[in-house]
C-alpha cells in the first residue's frame, strides 16, 4: 500500500470516529466528518469504502445524499440549526472584526439558502 492510500485511510478513520461521535453529541455535526471518511475510503481500499457503505451510521446520516434523493426535513433542520449555532459564536467572537463578521454572516446565508433550496427535501422513513 502506498503512502498517499495510508493517509487517506488514516483521515478517513479520523473523519469515521468523529462522526461517531457527532451522531452522538447534539452540538458536533457528523455530516460532514462521515462525507469526508466516505471520499477518504474510496480513495484508498475498497474492501474499506464497502465496509463502510454498510454500516448503520452511513446508511443514517449519508447514503441519501449522496445516492442524489435529498435529506430528511429533520436532518436539513438539526444541520441548519448546528450551523446557526457554531457560526454565532464565531461571529460574537469577531466582534471587533466588522469585515469577519460581514463574511461569516455570507457563509452562513450560503448554507441556509443551499440547504433550503439546493438539497432535495425527502419523506421521513415511518
């Protein structure tokens, strides 16, 4: 195995325990940390990348989005929300940085408005 494989399953491992725990701490998003453990492991085993395509917590929280259906109204609200949250103590935090604070603030309406409009809303599974 060569050294640039080593180091995606390396990131990819990271990304996979953080995510973990992100499914399990309210305030820690694991969308993201799954996706990025998810094109970590594609890229360096297969054996790996299936693996992890079958596990519960990738087919919870990813393989909607990324097979193209969309997300969940509650999944797009709980990563909305977690975003509100984490951007508003950056933008607290720059207060004497008007300029961070004008950007933080287009960075947060660009995730609104892509959530909102540009992933697909699906039916909750009963």
């Amino acid at each position: 195995m060569n050294i640039k494989k080593v180091i995606y399953l390396s990131i990819g491992f990271i990304g996979l325990i953080l995510g973990a725990i992100g499914a399990v701490i309210p305030m820690m998003p694991a969308f993201p940390f799954l996706l990025l453990a998810a094109y970590c492991f594609t890229r360096s085993s297969e054996r790996v990348h299936k693996w992890f395509i079958e596990t519960k917590l990738y087919k919870s929280n990813l393989e909607d989005y990324v097979t193209g259906r969309g997300m969940t109204k509650k999944t797009k609200v709980r990563i909305m929300i977690i975003i509100t949250l984490l951007m508003s103590i950056g933008f607290i935090m720059m207060g004497a940085v008007p300029v961070g604070q004008i950007i933080l603030g287009f960075v947060w309406l660009f995730h609104i408005i892509y959530f909102v409009f540009g992933v697909k809303t699906i039916p909750a599974d009963l």
